[in-house]
C-alpha cells in the first residue's frame, strides 16, 4: 500500500487531464475560430454574434443570435447543426435568405494557412464551432 500511495497524485492527473482536454475546447482553436468569425461571419451576426449591427445591411430580416444556440437548445450546445447548416447541409425555410453556403464558398479567412478558395478544412471548421461554443450566454 505504501509503494502504491505515491502513485495515486498521478493517476488522479492523468484522469482529469484528459478531462480537461476533452471538455475545454484548445485556446488556439478557438483563437482561430475567432478570426474566422470575425472574417466570415460577423457583418451579419454581428461582432459579438448576437446580430447587433446588422440592421444596416438590408437583408430584410435580422440575422440569429448566435450566442443563444445552447439556450434555444435546451442548454446542450447543437454542434451538429451548426456546422451543418453553415455548410449549406440543411434545407432553408427560405431559399433566399442571405447566408452563404459555406460548403461552397469556402471559408476564406484572414489567416496565413487558410482555406485556398471555396473550401473549408476540418480544422477551420472545428476552430469555428469551438469559438462559437465559447460565447454562448
Ligand atoms: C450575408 C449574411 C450572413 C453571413 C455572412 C452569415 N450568416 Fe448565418 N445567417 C444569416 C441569416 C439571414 C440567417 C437566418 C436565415 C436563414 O435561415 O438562412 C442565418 C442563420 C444562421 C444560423 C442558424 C441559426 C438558427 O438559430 O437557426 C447559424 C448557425 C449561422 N447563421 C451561422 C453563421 C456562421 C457561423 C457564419 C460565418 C461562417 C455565418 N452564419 C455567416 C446571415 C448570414
């Protein structure tokens, strides 16, 4: 028991640090995300996400408030969905509404190892939803 005791500390380490990494989304990916937000997403969804600032755009309705997703969805954050529906993935109530199918766009954001034109990498990708998880209210 004696020899073992020294060895308990680290176990208990090991376990909640593959905890951590598992629930907290890595700071540079969301950093990442944030870039891309603020590239792609933010002239609708405003800086922050909650859509202030979009009246001006003329879309003729006020884009969603992104930073409510988790409280629209029963507080689990619809990681799924987002992605889905920022890829063009999931059918539009209104084929004319304003935001851009990703999935055929591209995310081309400001950073130096993005996307090349028209495509999205799974690591853009997951920095996105990553950063947008990060600001839910
Ligand atoms: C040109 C404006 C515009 C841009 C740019 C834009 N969006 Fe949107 N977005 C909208 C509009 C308008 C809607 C709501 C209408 C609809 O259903 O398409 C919407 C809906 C959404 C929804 C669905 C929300 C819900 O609760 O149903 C998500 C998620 C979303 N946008 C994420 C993003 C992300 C992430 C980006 C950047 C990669 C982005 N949008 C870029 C205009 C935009």
């Amino acid at each position: 028991m004696t020899l073992l005791k020294p060895l308990v500390p680290l176990a208990c380490m090991a376990i909640l640090g593959a905890c951590a990494t598992a629930l907290t989304p890595d700071k540079s990916s969301v950093t990442r995300g944030k870039t891309i937000f603020a590239k792609e997403c933010s002239a609708c969804h405003g800086a922050n996400g909650d859509g202030a600032g979009s009246a001006s755009l003329g879309l003729g309705m006020t884009p969603p408030d992104l930073t409510g997703l988790t409280a629209r969805n029963d507080g689990a954050f619809p990681r799924a969905f987002v992605q889905r529906f920022v890829l063009g993935q999931i059918e539009k109530e209104d084929p004319d509404a304003a935001m851009p199918e990703f999935g055929t766009v591209g995310l081309q954001h400001a950073a130096k190892d993005g996307a090349p034109a028209g495509e999205v990498t799974a690591e853009d990708m997951i920095a996105l939803l990553d950063y947008i998880e990060t600001i839910q209210k």
